[in-house]
C-alpha cells in the first residue's frame, strides 16, 4: 500500500519548491505530460509552462518529458520546450524508468517524477524508489483509458485514507 503514497503532494506543478529540491540533490525532473504541465486540450505549451521550463533549465535540472502518451502528443512540447521526452512510457511499468537511470547514469536519490496519477506515476516512480511527487490533475478532461484507471485510483485513495497514509486535498512537502 505504501507504494501509492506519494514523498510529496502539492497543487500543481507551480507550487513545487524546486529549490528545496536541489538542495535535497534532485539533478533529474521527470515530467508526467497529460494533466500535469497541460490538459488533453493544449497541443503544444503556452508561455506559462515554457517560463517554468527555462526557469528549471537555469537551476540546473535536467528535464524529461515521461509519459504514456504517444510520440505525436510529446513532440510539439520536445520541440518548444527543447527538452528530452520518453514517450509510450507504459508506467507503473519500471521498464522505462530503468532505462532513464541507465542512460542518463543518474541514481535514484538524484530523480524526482512528478505527475497528477498515483497508479501510474506514483505507483511507478516509488517501485524503483525515486522521489515521487503527486500534483492534483489540471482537468477533468481525460482518456478513456485514463478513466478507467481514475476508478481504480479513487479506490485505492479511499483505503489509504482509512489507512491514514493519504488524504486527497491535504497538501504536504
Ligand atoms: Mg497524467
């Protein structure tokens, strides 16, 4: 269970302290795409999320774009964002997440995911044991398949609070 809890929960993805972060060795965002930097509505980033972008290139982070969403939805984002993007990423599956520590030779003590799902990007991040950080979901707007899993999500959000370990709305850093 405590898998699905998530080291960090704030609103979105602009009240993350980052600067807390790199002060506890994060070198390595990885960004959930869909309901977390932008609705299934947007195609390609607005300002506001392209002056978070710069601003964490400064800090110094490297950022990755980590979604289950196909190539096509990241590639506008890869592109003005000029960021690394994993696309198809199948998470909670580990795979992917594996082959980012390979690749980039980072460890886990140094990659945080942040996302808007426990089951995937939560459930994922904690099974290789990054940081994990849960933002509320931007729309209400989602896939089919994401539906679904919202359903599971809801479930497994109500035994953790009967468990007390998570509590939807209660922030904490
Ligand atoms: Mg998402």
């Amino acid at each position: 269970m405590e898998n699905y809890v998530p080291d960090l929960y704030v609103k979105s993805i602009y009240y993350v302290d980052y600067k807390k972060l790199k002060e506890r060795g994060i070198k390595c965002i990885l960004f959930d795409l869909d309901n977390t930097v932008a609705p299934l509505s947007i195609k390609k980033p607005t300002k506001k999320i392209k002056d978070l972008f710069i601003k964490l290139k400064d800090m110094g982070f490297k950022i990755i774009i980590f979604s289950n969403s196909p190539k096509s939805r990241l590639k506008p984002f890869k592109d003005e964002l000029e960021v690394d993007c994993a696309f198809s990423c199948k998470k909670p599956m580990r795979r992917k997440f594996d082959l980012i520590l390979k690749l980039y030779k980072f460890s886990v003590s140094e990659i945080v995911i942040i996302g808007d799902n426990i089951i995937t990007d939560v459930l994922g991040g904690n099974k290789v044991g990054i940081t994990t950080i849960l933002v509320n979901p931007i729309s209400a707007k989602e896939r089919f398949f994401t539906k679904i899993c919202r359903k599971y999500e809801a479930h497994i959000i109500n035994k953790l609070s009967k468990k007390e370990l998570f509590y939807r709305g209660k922030y904490y850093e």
